[in-house]
C-alpha cells in the first residue's frame, strides 16, 4: 500500500482517447477519457476538466459508465486553437471523494498537432508533345480551404534542378463555375533534348485569413524531337474498304486525327514508332513502323463483332 493510501487518500491513473491527433485551425475534434484504480473501483460521477494551453477551464467531463476495471466518460467536443504548431492541454481530475474514498488529484497531458488548412493545386492544359526547345502555355489553378479568396497570391514553377523558371499570381475572380478557384496562364520553357520534362508548381502559404500551409505539385510532360518527316495514313474497314473518318493515329509522342477519306498525316522524326490507330466500333491497328524518310500507309481496322445474344442458353 503506497503512503497516499495509508493516509486514507487514493490514486488513480488518467488516460485520453483523441479522434485524431492533427486538427485544422479552429476546427472540432473530440476526446473521451479513461479513469483506473489500482482495485478496479468504480468511480461512476466523478468528474474531470479540460484546461488549454493557458490553463483555463475548456470543458467538464463526468465518469459515465464502468466495465469492471476502468471508468470512462462521453466524448465531449472541443475547438482547436488556430495557431498552427504543437498544442499541450490537461486533462485534469481533481481531489475528490467517490463512495465515501478519497482520490488524489491527478493530470495528463494532451497533445495533438494543428496543421495548417491545405491549398489545393492543380495544372492543366499541358500540350501532349511539344517540341524539345519550346516554350508551352498551361493554367495553374489554386483553391483554399472554406473557399478563402486566392486571387493576387503568388506561385511559382522550379524545375528538376530547383530553379525558378516562371512566376505570376492568380487570378482575382474565381473560375467561372467554381467557388474559390483561382487560376492563371503561365509560359513554360521546355528542356532543349527530346525527353521527360518535369516541374513542380509552388504555392507559398499564410497565415490569415486562415492559416493555410504550402502546396506543391509535381507534372511533366515528354518533350519530342523537331518532326522532318511525315507519314500519312489512311484508315479503312478492312471487310468494304470504305474510309473510316475521326479515326485517331498515334506514333507516340505524335497524333493525328483522320478527317475526309479517312486520311490524316503526323509530322514525325526519324525513328522506330509503334503506330496505333483507333476508332470506334473498330479493334485496334498496331503496327512497327521505322521511319527514315516520307511514307504512305493504310491501315485496315476490322469491326468489333457483338456477341450474338438472341441464343438462350440453358
């Protein structure tokens, strides 16, 4: 028996059940608390506090229920600072008497984190191949949280090498359809050698109106060599020859589209290309292709035959 005992005044041991232990600033979280003797009493009406970081009275909580060994309490919901960073509060239980027993007062501390509101970002736009040595136009778009104005923040595009090659600000008006994105047009100048070409877009953060943390995100693009050649295809049904118009051709990163007779032609460097040719209705064409000088093609696509479902099977 411990000396508190022996003067007639016992112990308990206090723990807390957060619903998360990262909040946004300002926003709700809830925690419940548990409450043990050393003898499993049970301590049903015994009340507690939460005190914040400045030691006031945030909420009382009350032991509601026993499951033979430990107390606990209802959830009880609470506000979370709008200061970002790490936050420590008290959950207090104070000297109180529960069935004529005394128990000592106690406390635990309770930690959680307020993370500041994420900025969403995004970029679109983004040409499919443009040509090593170019520059290309995308949008940036930016959205906060609780629809918080973005317009005149500024962002920034680095590359690989973490090198700033474009900055602006967003837009003062919300995209037309949208609540609270903001976005801009930007000049992007693309790697000098065919290949991927990759970019992270920036958006510092803030403090007010609401605290809001900084976003990133990473896209690219692969850049293709200036074409000197190029390759017309004519796309037809392979059973009544007929052209098959709005077909689509590819000789990655290159494409096309197949207008009147079927025909389209793709300016192309040299090379060894897969070439892919779709439409609907239609199986897709796939063929090597090596490219060294002006060619003619014709693709022969076979039509999607439909399951014969008028049969009745047992």
């Amino acid at each position: 028996m411990d000396s508190l005992s022996e003067q007639g005044v016992r112990t308990v041991v206090c723990s807390v059940r957060l619903t998360r232990s990262e909040v946004p600033p300002g926003a709700p979280f809830s925690l419940s608390a548990e409450v043990a003797t050393r003898d499993g009493q049970n301590l049903k009406g015994a009340t507690l506090s939460i005190a914040d970081g400045d030691g006031a009275s945030v909420a009382e909580l009350v032991l509601i229920d026993f499951d033979g060994q430990t107390n606990l309490t209802a959830g009880v919901q609470l506000q979370a600072p709008t200061s970002p960073g790490t936050h420590v509060w008290q959950l207090r239980f104070p000297e109180q008497s529960v069935a004529g027993v005394t128990y000592a007062q106690t406390h635990v501390d309770v930690a959680f984190e307020v993370v500041p509101h994420p900025i969403r970002v995004n970029v679109w736009g983004m040409p499919a191949a443009p040509i090593a040595g170019t520059t290309v136009r995308v949008h940036v778009g930016a959205k906060g949280a609780h629809d918080v104005a973005l317009g005149g923040r500024a962002f920034e595009i680095v590359d690989e090498e973490g090198s700033v090659v474009a900055t602006g600000t967003l837009g003062s008006d919300a995209a037309p359809g949208t609540t609270g994105l903001h976005s801009a047009e930007v000049e992007l100048p693309t790697r000098s050698d065919p290949g991927i070409a990759r970019w992270t877009l920036r958006v510092p953060g803030f403090e007010e109106p609401v605290p809001h943390g900084e976003a990133r995100h990473e896209f690219s693009v692969r850049t293709a060599a200036e074409p000197d050649r190029a390759v017309t295809v004519r796309a037809i049904d392979v059973a009544t020859k007929s052209p098959i118009e709005r077909a689509d051709v590819v000789l990655h990163p290159y494409r096309g589209t197949a207008a009147t007779g079927g025909v389209t032609t793709v300016q192309v460097a040299d090379g060894t290309y897969t070439l892919f040719v779709t439409a609907p209705g239609y199986e897709v064409f796939r063929t090597e292709v090596e490219v060294t000088h002006d060619l003619e093609l014709e693709a022969e696509l076979e039509a999607v035959v439909e399951p014969d479902m008028s049969e009745n099977y047992v």
